[in-house]
C-alpha cells in the first residue's frame, strides 16, 4: 500500500513539472497596484494642524479656554453697561451683601457692596481689566525682548554669548521689589509703573529658554545649509531658528501670566499697584481682608477670580505643551 503523501511533498509536485523545472503556469502574475500604491494611508497633516487638534480634542483646554475667553469679554464690555461706576459711593449701603437691591434706583448689586457703597461687581470686573491688560503687555514685551536677545545670544556664542550672559545675570540678580519702589519714587502710581517694572526683569526667564533651543538647533542640517547659501544671521534667525521654537515661546508664554497676574494682585496689596480709586484684584482683595471676619465675601469674590484665573492658564499651558510634544504625536 503507497504511504500518504505529505503536504509538502503535495506542494512541491504541484510546483515542478515531471522534467524537474518550476512549472510556470502554477503561478499568478500579480504586478504592482497603481491605485494602492498612490492611496494615502493617513491624510497629510502639519505639526500646527496635529497639535491644534489635539488641543480641540481636549476637555480641559477647551473648557479652560472657555473660561478665559468670558473673562476677558466681561472685563472689557461689563464695565461699559453696568448701572454703576467704579468710584460711585454710597456709605448709606455700605457692606451689603451679594444680590441687594438698591432701593433708590432698584438696580441689583451682585456681589454686594464694599466699605465705602461701591459695587463690588462691577469694579471686580475692572479690575479684571487692569490685571488681564498688565499680564498681556509684560508677557508681550517679555516675550519680544527675551526671543531677542537670548536668539542672538545662543546664535553667535563664544564671547559674545559670554558677555550677554553675564549682563542677563546682573539683571535678573536686582530684586523686583526694589525695582518697583525706586520706580514708585520717580513716576506715579499705575499701569505704566508696573508694566516697566515687571518688564526690566521679567524677560530674562524667556530669554535663557530660547538661547538653550536656539543652541541645540543651530548645528542642525537645515541651518548649515541656509548659511552655506548666504543666508545672513537676522534671516537665519528669524526665518530658521524661531518658527522651530515657537511652540516652545507660546507654552512658556501661557505660563508666565499667571505670575503676572499675581505680582500684579500682590503689588497692589502692598499698595505699590493701581491708585484709588482706580479697582485691581489685589485692592479689593487687601480691602476685603480688613474686614474678612464680618464680610467675608468681599474677600472671597477677588480671591476666586484670581484663582479660576491662574488655574485656567495654568491648566491650558499644560495641555498646550502636551499638545506641541512631538513625541506624543501618533
């Protein structure tokens, strides 16, 4: 009886012919797919477009991003429309609480009345004003000096980097504080004060962040080849080395206003801030404290604002640095 013949033996009759060559026409011809080799497997995408859906696609920057947006509405249109002025006194309605109405002119005090009768709604909102515009232009002017210098400075190097570095050291050794009381005793008390202030010290941070990238990019290919075509420094640093560290600037930059917004609140508590009768969150917040045991809402009301308001920034800076990561991206 002939043994069973094994698969592999069934396979390799089928493949040759009885002379012992490889039997041709057990094959297919299977060529190439044009379509398949032109279909796009996952849609073209930039690394702005990635990160911005990411972004999007995250509950907490977007509800953070929210948050920040009615913020800055409210403290620009509020204070426009409200029954009431940030200086309007009425000692007779001193310390009321949230939601009392007016009996004079039936208009609502939301969150109550200080000291002095004055609304505490509609000057938390101004002073939302003052704390949100303060935190922009230093961030702003943070953001421009620091890219600056710390660009040029990690760009060149050797002496020059040496030189800029010590004078960034000398400044950002100068206590802030001192700063501001020796701008208190030559200008008035305002947002200008505080705006150069913070300024003269506040971009050294941005600028030490952008010399270390700018120091790890620029032996990279693309920089090489620029300058072997004749690209001159300004352009190689404005055109090359900071659209790669942007990311980089607008995360740093969305978490350095929290602190603004603070110094702000602070300086302001010290009484080295807005002038009365002029309203910040550090006024009403240093108002509120003195009468915290009897009142204390009007210490509370600031206090949350500031709060809600640094978290957001600092919530979304962080989903914006998870978003810029580009490790992260699948």
């Amino acid at each position: 009886m002939a043994k069973k013949m094994q698969p592999a033996a069934q396979t390799e009759a089928l493949l040759y012919d009885p002379n012992g060559h490889i039997d041709t026409e057990a094959f297919e011809r299977v060529g190439t797919d044009a379509a398949d080799m032109e279909a796009i497997a996952r849609p073209s995408i930039s690394f702005w477009k990635d990160a911005f859906n990411r972004v999007r696609r995250s509950p907490t920057a977007m509800v953070c991003l929210v948050l920040l947006i009615l913020l800055i509405l409210g403290a620009v249109f509020i204070p426009f429309f409200s029954a009431f002025s940030i200086s309007e006194q009425h000692v007779a309605f001193s310390n009321k609480p949230p939601m009392f109405v007016d009996p004079t002119s039936g208009n609502v005090h939301i969150f109550g009345t200080d000291a002095l009768g004055r609304d505490i709604w509609v000057r938390t909102w101004a002073g939302a004003r003052v704390s949100l515009t303060v935190a922009f232009a230093v961030a702003l002017i943070d953001c421009v000096v620091g890219v600056v210098y710390g660009g040029i400075s990690g760009y060149f190097g050797g002496a020059v980097d040496n030189v800029m570095m010590r004078i960034l050291e000398i400044i950002s050794g100068i206590p802030y504080l001192i700063i501001v009381m020796l701008l208190m005793i030559v200008m008035d008390r305002g947002l200008g004060s505080i705006i150069i202030a913070y300024s003269i010290t506040g971009w050294t941070g941005m600028a030490r962040l952008v010399r270390g990238q700018v120091m790890a990019l620029k032996e990279q290919e693309f920089l090489i080849a620029a300058e072997a075509m004749g690209a001159k420094p300004r352009r190689i640093i404005a055109r090359h080395l900071v659209p790669n560290i942007l990311s980089v600037i607008i995360v740093n930059v969305t978490l350095d206003i929290p602190n603004i917004i603070f110094t702000e609140a602070f300086l302001s508590m010290l009484g080295l801030g807005i002038a009365p009768p002029n309203s910040s969150w550090g006024i009403l917040a240093n108002d509120g404290i003195a009468v915290f045991q009897q009142y204390p809402f009007e210490l509370v009301v600031p206090a949350l604002f500031i709060c809600v308001t640094m978290l957001s920034f600092n919530l979304l800076g962080d989903q914006l640095r998870d978003a810029f990561d580009p490790k992260l991206r699948r």
